[in-house]
C-alpha cells in the first residue's frame, strides 16, 4: 500500500510543476482575442465555456483573418501542451493529494481521488472538442454540445474534488479547519458556469486556484513531517 508521506511527495513534486506552468502563463503575453470578448477573460477559459457561435465570433471574431489565425495557433499549442504536460501534472498533483489524505478520512479521499481521475478524463475529450472547434468557428456544430458537457463535467468533477479535499480537512480537527475554506470556491465557480458561463468564466482559474494552493502547502508540510498518518484519523 502506497505511504501517505510517499503520496504526498509525488503530489508536490508534480504540484510544484503545475504552479510553475500557472506562473509561465500569467508572464507570458498572450495573443488578444479577435471579437468582444472582455479584456479579463482569459481566451482558453472563454473557449471552454464557448455554448454558442456568438461566443465563438467573441474569441475568433466573426470572419477568417490574420488575427483568427493567430489565436487559433496560440489556443491549438495550449490544449497541446495541456494534453501532453499540464493535464498529466495537475491530475498527478490532485490524485495523489487526496490518495495521502486517505490517512485523514479513507472513504473521502479516496473519493476526491476518483472524481479526479473522472475529470481529467473529461479534460481529454473536452480538448478533442476544442481541436474540432477551432477548425471551424463558424457553424454551431456537434462539437460544440459535446463541449458543454464534457466542460461542465471537467469544471463540476474537480470543484467536487477539491470541496471533498477542504471536507477532509476541516474533519481532521486540525489547524487546515480555516485553510479548507478557499478549497470550496472551486465548486461554487464551476456551478455558476452552468446557467451563467461568462459571468464565472474570469474568476474560474482563481477560484481552483485557491483550494490548490491550500493542497500545494499541505503536500509540502506532510512530505516533510517524519509521520504522514495523523493521530485519531478516521477509518
């Protein structure tokens, strides 16, 4: 059986790989959408939550041109780069979190590691989506309903997740009990998305990016402690 301390040194290691592409990202300049999309919405989240051609045109605009082609090409080595590297690490970085956290509450983790596997499952087809979207912006295509359920189960799977995680913290009667609080926004954000997709849309990646941070520090003290199984911790 896989040690807690073990867990949580997998999940920081691929932890600090995911805080490290999250920082890239945010220094890099980024290629603006072409269409009406608001200044504070980043395009691939935008494009995840795209329900329509309108939403579509707000990112490509509404005709072919040098600017489409460009955040085409930018959007395209995203989700590349998401289903190669990003998508391996933060799923590598959440599993193993919530396997570590077993040794709080072993029904629950082993619950948030589950739905996450789930989730990153449905990122894999969500990316399919999107490849076949952005060939075409154009047409409201099957492609693109196919994307509102595999997003909404992607967003909906790891909110779940990190609430389950912030349930197990606050359980354990430990000083996490404040620091699971953020570890719910994910849930809350990811619920907004379905009636009002472009309202939650830019605060989505920090709303997660709250309750991961929360997990990133955990992993980071447990892989230190000589004894990764708490005290009075439940079956």
């Amino acid at each position: 059986m896989l040690e807690p301390r073990t867990a949580y040194r997998i999940s920081l290691a691929a932890g600090i790989v995911v805080l490290s592409f999250s920082i890239l990202a945010a220094v890099l300049q980024q290629v603006p959408a072409c269409g009406g999309l608001a200044p504070n919405y980043p395009p691939i989240i935008a494009f995840e939550l795209a329900r329509s051609v309108d939403d579509l045109h707000a990112i490509f605009g509404e005709t072919p041109s040098e600017c489409r082609t460009a955040i085409t090409e930018e959007l395209d080595s995203i989700n590349v780069i998401d289903c190669l590297l990003y998508l391996p690490a933060y799923g590598t970085f959440l599993a193993f979190c919530f396997l570590g956290m077993r040794s709080r509450n072993r029904r629950l983790g082993t619950a948030a590691a589950l739905v996450t596997v789930v989730a990153c499952a449905a990122d894999y087809a969500e990316n399919l989506c999107l490849f076949r979207i952005s060939a075409n912006p154009d047409i409201n295509s099957q492609w693109l309903t196919h994307l509102a359920w595999t997003t909404e189960v992607k967003w909906i799977g790891l909110g779940m997740a990190s609430a389950i995680g912030g349930a197990i913290l606050w359980k354990a009667n430990s000083g996490w009990r404040l620091a699971s609080i953020p570890c719910t926004f994910a849930l809350v954000a990811a619920l907004i998305t379905i009636p009002f997709p472009a309202v939650a849309g830019p605060y989505l990646a920090l709303a997660f990016a709250a309750g991961w941070l929360v997990f990133i520090a955990l992993t980071l003290r447990e892989s230190l402690r000589k004894r990764a199984a708490i005290p009075g911790a439940k079956p």
